[in-house]
C-alpha cells in the first residue's frame, strides 16, 4: 500500500486553528489533554482505523448536481465485505480533492484510514473534530 497522506509528516500549522478553537470554546480541555499536533498528542494518540475497498472514483450526478467523489465499501479486518444477504455496512463517500486526487486512488483498490476524533466536551456531539491522521491506498 502507498501512503497517500501522512498528518504527522505534514507542516504543524494545521493544528494551529484546532487549538485556538479549543482554547477559546474549551479552555479546560488542554488541562487534560496536550495540544493538538504537539510531540505530545501524537505520543498519546490510538487511532481508529477503518479499512475498505474503492469502489467508485470520479464523477456522479446526485439531485442534479456534479460532484468529483470517491466511493468506499467499508470491510472487516480480514477485508472482508457484507456476505450476501447480509445487512453490511454502508458504503460511504469522500469529496475527490487534496491526497484523494492521487494516482494511486483506483476503483478495486484497498484503502487504510488512520483517524482520531477529539472529544472536546468528553463526549461524541457537535463539538467533536474528526481528524484524518494517516490515508494509505
């Protein structure tokens, strides 16, 4: 698999306005916690990660409207699917720009998402931030 995208690798400054945000909206939250995209955070960090399979990538009409998508069929950790007849998971799908426009982005091919989500008020809500971490195709 190719790393497509690598949060780690890239320039901090990213986190900058996560911070700020959570600084001004949560300020209790850095007693806890360390700054987002710090030395620290990553240290602390266990990643969800989902696996899927493409299976569309490129353009698609939805209520009249264009849009440049990938398309993901989410497996198990044996990169399985639903088996026929059962009730799987949804596919999903992702704006086509950024690290999405990589060559290696293909129909049929295995993707890897490496995310976290902070939790700014201890809980899952609108206050929560997903964050990509790691893509590899």
């Amino acid at each position: 698999m190719d790393v497509i995208f690598d949060l780690e690798k890239e320039n901090a400054d990213w986190a900058s306005e996560i911070n700020n945000e959570l600084q001004s909206s949560f300020p209790e939250f850095f007693t806890e916690h360390p700054h987002i995209g710090t030395s620290e955070w990553w240290a602390s960090l266990s990643p969800d990660i989902s696996k899927g399979k493409i299976t569309h990538v490129g353009p698609v009409v939805e209520d009249g409207q264009l849009y440049d998508i990938v398309a993901i069929e989410l497996l198990d950790d044996d990169l399985n699917g639903a088996q026929p007849g059962a009730i799987g998971q949804p596919e999903f799908s992702l704006a086509r720009e950024d690290y999405w426009l990589s060559d290696s982005v293909r129909e049929g091919k295995f993707v890897q998402i490496e995310s976290v989500t902070v939790l700014p008020t201890g809980e899952l809500d609108e206050h929560s931030i997903y964050i990509e971490t790691k893509v590899s195709v």
